[in-house]
C-alpha cells in the first residue's frame, strides 16, 4: 500500500497515516494555484482526498493536526530539499527499454560500491551514464550504490536519510535515476541499492509530526532511537519498510539491495522484518533473481541461511578479511583492528571460512557450516566504511608499498567469497575517500567535533592541535577532494589491466566458479606466503602470494603461469620466475588452455 502522493484515473490520490491528529488537510501549489483540501481518515489513522486538478509537477504538504504545514514523509522527490514542500512524481512517465533484462544471480556477482556525488566531477546520474562501458569493461557484474535516500543540504554519504522515497535532489531528479539504472542494464551490469532501515537522519525528519510510532520506545541505535518493528502498531512501519523495497524494484527495476546495519534493525517478532523484507522483495521481483545483502556487525552467517534456519539474504558482509589483510600489511590497530592478529594463518582461515578465526575467538557469530556458499560471505580490500572512516580517508594503497598492494588485490581477486571493490581501488586512485556532510551549523559543528573526538584513540592524533588536521566533514572541499579522477585509469594503467585480468580470469576460470567452500583449501606456507588451491568443474587453478621483501618457494611442477602481479604489464619487473616467487609478488598457476 502506497501512501503519498499517487496518480490515479481521478488525479492525484494524497494519502498520509496520521493516527493521533484529529483533522488532516493537504496544501497544493501549481498551475491553478494554491489550495487547501480537507482529508478523511479510515479506521487504520490513513487520511486521504484525491484532487481532479493536481497532476505530475504539483507541490504539495500536509498539515496534520495543528501541526504546521509539513513535507511529505513518503515523498518520491523533494526538489527544495528536507523542508520544503514535496513533488507529484508520475512514475509511469518513464519509457524503459530494459525488457531483455534477465538480472545477475549471487554467485556471479563481482560488485563494484560507488558513491554517485564522489565518482564523477559533475556528480549526477547522467554523468555516472557515461562511466558505465568503463565499469563494464573492468569486469564487474554489480554496482553497489550507496544510499540515495534525500538527505540535508548538497552532499552526504546518504546514511542521514529522512525521505526514504525520494532519490535524493542533487544526484538529478528521479527519472535521471530510471534513466540510469536503463542504461547500466544495456551494459549487462545489475544495480543493487544500500538501503537504511534502522535510523532516520537527524535533520529533517518529520516522521514524528504524523505519528510518533515509526520509532520504538524501548529501543535505541548508535544513531538515536530504532525503528519500531515490533512494538505497538508496528504493522503499519513494517508497511512502509515493505512498500519501500517494492517502491524501488517496480519502479526502478533495482536488482537488489544490501540492507545497512542490520543488527540495529532490532525485531523480537516471530519472521524479522530482515527476512520479511527479503521474501516480499522477491515477490515483486518475480522471475528476475534478487541480489540481497545484509550488514551485521555481529557477523551473523545466520541472515544468509534459508528460512526458517535464517533470514534467507545471499550473503553478509564480511569484513575480516580487510581487517586481516590490513593488519598483516600496516601493522594497524586501532577501533576495531585491535581485535585481528594478521598473520598470513590467520588470512588463510578467512579466506577457507569466510570470517576470521580472530572473530570466531571472540564469539561474535554462529559456526560457519560446510553448506554457507563462499558467495555468502562478500569480502573486500577497501569499502566506504575501511577508507573514510580513517581520519584521512586514506586507502589502503596510499599507505603500503605498491607491489604488495598487487599482491593483496590478486589474492583478494582470487578468494572464493564474494569480492566487492570499492570505487578507484581498480586504479590505485590518489584520492581520498573522506566522510562528508552538509548540516545546518549547530548539529554541523557537532558532527565535526564528534568526527574528530572518535580518532582520539589514534596515536597519530592523540594530540588536539593534530586531530584539528582531520578534514572538516562540513567543508566543501572535504566533499570535493573526495571526487575521483577517472584520468587515472591510463596514468595508473599498470594496476587497472591488473584488475581487469584478474576479474576476466575469475569469470572464465571453470575452477573459479564453484562457490562451494570445500573447492578451496588455503594454507600458510610462511609467515608472508600463502597458497590457495581452487578446484571446480574438472579443473584447477593455483595462487601464490610472497608479500615477503625476499624471493619465496618455487613454482609447483605441472602448472603454466597464467598471470604474475610482477608482469611489466602491470608496471613490474618482468622478473623470469626460475621456479621460485620473487619478492612482493602473486602468481596464479593453471593449465595451460580453459
């Protein structure tokens, strides 16, 4: 059920649930001037009055109650931005070409997270329109964008969501979105949303002008109280939750999403709303297959398993094989690595369990059973989370040596689990990837206070003076510096046909395409080499990765070199390999034809 503003054969249909106000109106601005229309209500607290004369275009608020006129909480498109009046949006406008389509199932995902303002200098849909072949031709099957949700001012990460309807104003309006998502399907390339359901923004939220009950009263997040998923009328947020999804898979023909912070999305309800969620968005989606992915911080497989033994998502999030990498490479440990040992063991026991056995010491998530899918565990080197919450937003490549970046991305690329990159790591981007907002002054000072109060715990800003060197989440040029520059794909051509290769030969590879666990076996042969054994569909395949600064082991007898990390290809030496593994170098072995 659609409550907001929806064109019928009658006009406009203005439909709000406001269950505690007595009388309700809708305010209308356009071509035929202003006016205000009174509503009814039916037994559920649902006001409604359609209008003859409103059409796509109209502006529009409420007034619920006495309360003052205020923008709509289900709104498509707010123009203005969070305060000011909401736009009729006539979904149906939109000529898709889209339908030979078929979708992208889990276990071929190679996903690719982007940030629609940060990718592009002009920071549109339109202009991420015209990076879609690049995207296509690196190799990646899935963009992962970051939330979209209207959020305050002119930038934000999107996490600050307040008008969960409506692609957020600065990115274009929401047929440029439609535009989008038609033409990455042209480039055979899936769209998958990250969706925020368990916090509002703190700024321009006005759920609570219409009924208080969309938050919880005994429950809390990190970012202020939880959504109310199962206390008293929780049936109508857990309507709008349900009608957000199927919002965006009908008339956006998304292909999936990843669901943020999952564990704050706190449900003591018989089915969670994570697998209510998932099963009602599959059902829209009909034949096309879903791709859903779900955050949980308590590393919790249990969101991946089918019902009734879990919450039926196809994969979680994985972080601990950044974490261990990281680790391994710059001897961090601060926030949460403090908890990951990096030992090239430890590394190899991610890459066979999909969590670390740091995690598993720690107690933190059920035992990973030999039926959880490599694929359920999406693994990466760098995402929006590892880089810009660093107090710099430095990558991981701006801070180790190059060579053994390589190293990392071949092994990274090679492991069974999903891989998820994050944009410009394919390039070794010189840019930064900071947290950015755009909050009014008071709650953005405090943000900016905050942001720098967190990295106290850091050595290198334990000094006040120092930690005032952290970019100002508030500044522009925070935002601006963040931005990549995509000319870079050719200045730093050695490491993206690195990339580029790497992902052909997971996609070609017939011993790359089981997503079986049990297919792969990684042991540690020294405290900086390892070695990781596919099999699959009759075939083989090898990685050895020496991040050591000396040569290691010799290449095993009976296999062809199918890609060194060394190779001048990839601005290395060309070094011959003689049977052994040269310094800070990954090789992968094979047969010699696939």
């Amino acid at each position: 059920m659609m409550l907001g503003a929806n064109i019928t054969d009658a006009g406009v249909e203005y439909r709000v649930w406001a269950p505690q106000h007595v009388h309700c109106r809708v305010i209308i601005a356009d071509a035929h001037g202003e006016r205000t229309l009174a509503m009814t209500t039916d037994t559920e607290g649902v006001w409604s009055v359609t209008d003859p004369l409103s059409s796509a275009g109209s502006r529009y608020a409420f007034l619920p109650g006495d309360e003052a006129e205020t923008p709509d909480f289900w709104s498509r498109y707010q123009p203005d931005g969070v305060h000011a009046r909401s736009e009729v949006v006539d979904p149906s406008r939109f000529v898709w070409t889209d339908t030979a389509w078929r979708g992208i199932t889990a276990d071929k995902a190679i996903v690719y997270e982007l940030h629609v303002g940060a990718y592009t200098s002009a920071g549109t849909w339109d202009a991420l329109i015209g990076q879609l072949q690049a995207l296509q031709d690196l190799g990646a099957t899935v963009l992962e964008i970051m939330p979209v949700a209207q959020c305050p001012g002119t930038r934000n990460w999107g996490y600050d969501g307040v008008y969960h309807f409506a692609p957020a104003n600065y990115y274009g309006t929401p047929d440029d979105m439609r535009r989008f998502v038609d033409a990455a399907h042209e480039h055979n390339l899936a769209v998958i949303l990250d969706v925020v359901y368990n916090h509002f923004g703190p700024e321009g939220n006005y759920s609570g002008r219409y009924s208080p009950w969309y938050l919880s009263e005994t429950n809390t997040t990190d970012w202020g109280p939880a959504l109310n998923w199962d206390g008293p009328h929780s049936d109508m947020v857990r309507m709008w939750a349900l009608a957000n999804i199927g919002y965006w898979v009908t008339e956006f023909h998304l292909d999936g999403f990843r669901l943020d912070a999952t564990q704050a999305m706190i449900d003591s309800s018989p089915e969670s709303i994570v697998q209510e969620l998932g099963t009602h968005a599959r059902e829209i989606a009909g034949d096309k297959p879903l791709i859903l992915y779900a955050e949980d911080g308590r590393h919790d497989i249990a969101r991946a398993r089918p019902a009734p033994h879990g919450d039926g998502m196809d994969g979680v999030w994985a972080d601990d094989f950044h974490h261990e990498v990281r680790v391994h490479l710059t001897n961090d440990s601060e926030m949460w690595l403090q908890y990951y040992d990096g030992t090239i063991t430890n590394i190899a026991d991610t890459i066979r369990d999909g969590f670390s056995p740091t995690t598993f010491a720690k107690g933190d998530h059920l035992a990973v059973a030999d039926s959880d899918l490599a694929s359920a565990f999406v693994h990466c080197l760098q995402n929006h989370d590892q880089v810009g919450n660093r107090p710099l937003g430095e990558r991981l490549h701006h801070v180790i040596n190059l060579d053994r970046y390589k190293v990392a991305s071949a092994l990274f690329l090679f492991d069974p689990e999903t891989p998820l990159l994050f944009m410009g790591q394919e390039f070794a981007a010189s840019t930064p990837f900071c947290f950015f907002t755009d909050m009014p002054s008071e709650l953005g000072r405090q943000v900016t206070e905050g942001r720098r109060k967190e990295f106290a715990g850091f050595p290198a800003f334990q000094d006040e003076h120092l930690r005032d060197t952290i970019p100002d989440p508030q500044e522009e040029s925070t935002f601006l510096r963040s931005k990549l520059r995509l000319g870079e794909r050719e200045t730093h051509a050695g490491v993206y046909a690195l990339y580029q290769d790497l992902i052909k030969l997971r996609r070609e590879h017939p011993a790359m395409q089981s997503v079986d666990r049990r297919d792969c076996e990684a042991i540690a042969l020294s405290t900086e080499m390892l070695r990781v054994h596919r099999r699959g569909n009759g075939q083989e395949i090898l990685l050895l990765a020496n991040f050591g600064p000396e040569t290691s082991v010799g290449v095993e007898a009976g296999w062809e070199v199918l890609l060194s990390t060394d190779d001048v290809k990839y601005g290395g030496s060309g070094q011959a390999l003689n049977n052994t593994i040269p310094a800070r170098t990954a090789v992968i072995l094979g047969a010699s034809s696939y």
